[in-house]
C-alpha cells in the first residue's frame, strides 16, 4: 500500500507565496501521473494542477502563471509552488497520484488527506 502525506498549508496574505508537498510512501511499485486538487467550502472538488512522471505539466486557468507544479522522482514527492496568492485560492489541497502496487497490476488513485490553504489578510 502506498500513503500519500500533504505538508506546507497554513495561513498567508493575499499576494503572499506557498510550497506544498506531497510525500509518497510505503509499497508500490510505481507512480504515475499526478495531481493536485482543491476544496473551498460549499464548492465541488477541482483540478487545480497535473504532473506526469516525465515531468509534463498542464494547470487549471485560474492559477496559470502563479502556480508551478513539480516532483522528484527520485524522492517521490510532488511540490506545489503558489505564489501571487488570492482570497479565491483558499481551500483544502489534495495531492493525487496514479498508482501501481506492484507489476503488472493496474494503476490505481491513492489520496492524500489534505492541508488547509487559508489567504486572507
């Protein structure tokens, strides 16, 4: 089994930066892509960035040009850079990864239990 750990959420001003991480570990044999989702109260849950293992990237239009998402394979994290950062980015960030076990075994989601992202002066 895989665990996924987020870190690096907490309380910043509007115009202020945040690094979050995504730490995987456990038994698997292999991470695919992965993910980085958000949460605001009363709203549905929404891709905010993506990664592929080949370090390819695409991101949500409301945080293109602010956020860089990254990982290091090596280490199995994933980072979530956030600068420029606005009241609307506050919510609950969610690290998802596709992910097999142990070969040849079908990829399967695993996820993260979440870090609060609060921007507000």
């Amino acid at each position: 089994q895989v665990q996924l750990v987020e870190s690096g959420g907490g309380l910043v001003q509007p115009g202020g930066f945040l690094r979050l991480s995504c730490a995987a570990s456990g038994s698997f044999f292999i991470i695919h892509d992965m993910r980085w989702y958000r949460q605001a109260p009363g709203n549905q849950r929404e891709l905010v960035a993506g990664i592929t293992s080949g370090g390819s990237t695409n991101y949500a239009d409301s945080v293109k040009g602010r956020f860089t998402i990254s990982r290091d394979n090596a280490e199995n994290t994933m980072y979530l850079q956030m600068n420029s950062l606005k009241p609307e980015d506050t919510a609950v960030y969610y690290c998802n990864a596709d992910v097999v076990s142990d070969y040849p075994t079908a990829a399967s989601g695993a996820w993260g239990q979440g870090t609060q992202v609060t921007v507000s002066a």
